[in-house]
C-alpha cells in the first residue's frame, strides 16, 4: 500500500532482527510515555514551587491545581515533545514525516474531529436504546459552556499524542521490517494494553480500546496524514465526557452538557458499567462497523490503484 504514513526513512533499527526490533519498538512506547510524563511532572512541580511557597497554610488549594483536566491532558505534550526529539535527533529524520503533511491540515482535523463524534455517539445511541444509560441532568450553564470548550485542545494533545505514539511512529516501524496486518495488530493491541491500568477495567473495555486502535489505524491510512486521527481521537475522548458526561476510559472528565448515568439494573455489558462506554459491548459493534467501512474504501483504493 502506497501511503505517505508508511514510508520510514530511518536506517536506525536495520540491524537488529526483525522480531528483537518489534518487541524494542513496543518497550520504547512506553518509555516515551512514561519519560515524557516524569519530565512534565518536574517542569510543572518547578512551576508550582513559588505557588507552594506563598499559599504555605493553603495546601488543598494548591492540590486542586493538579486535579484539573486541562493540566493532566496537557501533560502529554511533553510525551509528544519526547518522541520529537527521538525522531529528530536518533533516528535523523524530520518530525514532519510522522504525518505532519501540511495540505490541508485544519480540515483534516475538523474532519476527524466529526468522524470522533459520530462514531462514538453511534455506540452511545446503541447503548441508550438497549437500555444502558439514563439521562440525569443537563447543564448549559456559562461556566460549564466555558469548560467544556477550554478542553477541546487538551483532548487534542492527549488524543494526538497516543496517536502519534502507536500510529505514526510504532505502526510504520513494524511494517517496514513484517507487513501493514502485523503492524496494525500489534500497534493496536499495545494501545489496548496500555489501558490496563486504568480503573474500572473490563475484558470488554479492553476489547473496545483494541479495535478503537484498529480503527484509528485504517482511518490514518485511508486520510495518510495525522492530523485527521489525532482530531478524531480527541473527538473521541471529549464526547464520552464533556458532551455526554460518562467516564473516559474508567475516569470523570468533569463539566459536561449532559449527565449520563448507568441504568438501575442494566448489564455492564450494555452500560459500560464504571469504565463507561467504552466498555461495553455496543462501543465494539460500532467500531467494527467503522472497521468494515474503512477496510473496504482502503480495498477498494488498492484495487483502483493497481488498475
């Protein structure tokens, strides 16, 4: 498959063998997302020592500062900076090749973004039929208006950042050394185990987060830029919790339009239970419609090329 998003010009990891080179490429995954979080850790707690010193005898103010959403989803952008430097200064190619195409870039993430929001809110209308959730409250409220659309650029970062991790950078680099099914597998499955951590995880939930990878992976190829799949991840991630007000991947994302909440009675396995609906069995039909869809225009692509 001829696609901008697959061409990895770096000589780096030649010499290793192929499956040594996968299974290091899968552990530098994490040490880019674990290194990139330890650094923003100290730059922020820097940051915050002269806020410690004049609020002494107000600690639980200065406590709330790291609770917000906005600071732990900009927290990624160190993760993202961490991969950039890799890139650029070991692998000795530009930052531009992991997707940052310019033509356009801005209708690339607007049309993301909508392919996020449908998608999702395809497996929340599925859950909401078969009886998962209820509606609780709505709240169209200045102040949650204003919340709300500050964390569309932070839902960005985080969802562009674990896009360009798994995607952009692990996705190519697998391919070049086995074939695109390989890639997409593996690159789709870390991305799933990555979330094992969070609470409220599910063998569900898990599944759900796989074929989300398996989709962003096909969307990335079918739009070859990463711009496109970094605004549908965020989408994503923004309409689980700030449109529809249900945990993100088993945690509160705060302010939200509306309040969502399980069904007295309902089957995890239809309301997502506490992970959210991420978790539940009609978040993974929608996505394996998205596949479907997706696999064909990419089939149907080839065979035009080829002709």
């Amino acid at each position: 498959m001829k696609k901008r998003m697959l061409e990895n010009t770096t000589t780096r990891y030649e010499k290793l063998p192929a499956w040594l080179m996968i299974i290091l490429a899968c552990l530098m995954v994490e040490i880019f997302f674990f290194g990139g979080s330890f650094l923003g850790g100290m730059v922020v707690g820097i940051l915050a020592i002269p806020y410690y010193m004049m609020n002494i005898t107000n600690l639980d103010a200065v406590a709330d500062i790291f609770n917000l959403l906005h600071l732990e989803l900009g927290l990624f952008a160190f993760v993202a900076l961490t991969l950039f430097a890799w890139v650029k200064w070991y692998e000795k190619r530009p930052i531009s090749s992991l997707g940052f195409f310019r033509k356009k870039w801005f209708f690339e993430i607007l049309k993301g973004w909508g392919v996020g929001m449908l998608i999702f809110s395809l497996a929340f209308l599925l859950t909401y039929i078969f009886g998962g959730v209820e509606l609780t409250a709505v709240d169209f409220s200045g102040a949650s208006l204003l919340y709300v659309l500050t964390t569309i650029p932070f839902w960005f970062i985080q969802g562009g950042t674990e896009e360009l991790l798994t995607r952009a950078w692990l996705l190519p680099i697998i391919n070049k050394r086995s074939n695109l099914a390989i890639a997409v597998a593996i690159s789709s499955s870390l991305f799933g185990l990555m979330h094992l951590a969070n609470a409220n995880v599910t063998f569900l939930s898990i599944l759900s987060i796989i074929l989300s990878g398996v989709f962003m992976a096909l969307y990335m190829l079918k739009t070859d830029n990463i711009w496109g799949v970094a605004g549908l991840h965020g989408a994503w991630n923004f309409t689980q919790g700030n449109v529809f007000g249900v945990a993100v991947s088993g945690s509160g994302a705060g302010s939200s339009l509306f309040y969502f909440g399980n069904k007295a009675g309902a089957a995890d396995w239809i309301s997502g239970g506490a992970f959210g609906t991420e978790g539940s069995l009609m978040a993974s039909i929608a996505l394996l419609l998205g596949i479907i869809y997706l696999a064909l225009q990419l089939k149907k692509e080839k065979e035009n090329t080829e002709d």
